[in-house]
C-alpha cells in the first residue's frame, strides 16, 4: 500500500465523523451547538441549525469523493486532503456570515 492511500482511508475514516456532525447539528433544535454563532441575537435557532446542518452534509460527501479518487489515484491524495481543509475552512466562514440572518428581535 502506497503511503498517500492512507490518506484517502483517512478521508474516509473522517466521512461518518463528519455526516454525526452534520446531523447532529441539523436535529439540534433549540441547543447551542455553534460556537461561531451569537445564539443572544437568534430568533429562531432551530431554522438556524437546519440551514446550516445542510450545509455541513458538503463535508462527509466531499470527504467521500476525496477518498475514492486518492484511492483510485495516490497521486491526488494529498491536493484533495488540502482541498478538503479549505472547503471546512471556507465552509466555516460561510456558516459564521450565513447564519446572520436568523438574527433579529426575539
């Protein structure tokens, strides 16, 4: 085994981690499981926690793709892993902007 195939394993070890997260965050309800999120200013956090576990589901099926293609080809493994980090990266930037307009008065 190719040691950049153990990166795309590793990528795949993270997808079922990654989908709790997602869903976890998407059946949240009224809990406080974003800490890029100032919950004083929510007005209704569970529509906040639906939109934005919707969106973390990118993550377990970019991280799955990732995977597939580092083991079809070992030469990608590493410019995928990198790529995955800046989509987690630009993905909490996107949530932390997004997740203003579900602030308003209560």
């Amino acid at each position: 085994m190719d040691k950049l195939q153990i990166l795309g394993i590793v990528q795949f070890i993270a997808v079922p981690v990654l989908l709790v997260i997602a869903l976890a965050v998407r059946f949240a309800g009224n809990s406080k499981p974003l800490n890029i999120v100032n919950y004083a200013n929510v007005k209704d956090t569970t529509a906040l926690h639906r939109w934005a576990g919707n969106r973390l589901l990118i993550l377990p099926i970019a991280f799955a793709a990732a995977g597939v293609l580092s083991l079809k080809d070992p030469a990608l493994a590493l410019p995928l892993l990198g790529a995955t980090v800046w989509l987690v990266i630009g993905l909490c930037i996107y949530l932390a902007i997004g997740s203003r307009k579900f602030e308003g008065t209560h």
